[in-house]
C-alpha cells in the first residue's frame, strides 16, 4: 500500500517577487468614492507619523550619538595606573 503523503507546494522567492509586482503593477479597476475626509486622515496620519519618529530620535539621541562617536584609547592608560597602585 502506498503511503498518502500531501506534497506541499513552496512558492520560490522569485514567484512570490513577480506576483507581488504584478498586482502592483497591473491594479484592477476600484469603484471607490474617497471623500475629503479621507484625505485629511491621511495627511494627519503621515503627519504623525513624521511626529512620533522625531520624538523617537530626539529619545535616543545620546544613543545614536554615541554609536557614531570614536571611542577614546584609555585601556593603554588604565593598565599604567594599575601598576602605579600596587607599588
């Protein structure tokens, strides 16, 4: 008797790349109605957006600051003082 194992398909990153490109660029017509309120909430929606990412960098600043910032050579100094203090 042969054993009834499902193959299960994998879509490869490729397929799955050329479909999503093609359903963006090949869009379907869309009855929709937008009114102006909608705009608006997209507009207050980027504008928070924008908000709370400098509220986010201006949080981390001294983070990211000193992420970037070359760190000072003192491990040279430090052994030097170490042998002074124990003498």
């Amino acid at each position: 008797m042969l054993s009834m194992r499902k193959k299960i398909r994998v879509l490869k990153p490729q397929s799955l790349l050329g479909l999503t490109f093609a359903l963006f660029v090949l869009p379907l017509q869309a009855y929709a109605y937008l009114d102006p309120t909608t705009g608006s909430m997209l507009i207050s929606a980027i504008v928070g957006l924008f908000a709370s990412l400098v509220l986010a960098i201006k949080t981390y600043w001294y983070r990211i600051k000193s992420f970037f910032k070359p760190k000072p050579q003192a491990a040279q100094n430090d052994t030097s003082q170490d042998d002074d203090e124990t003498t």
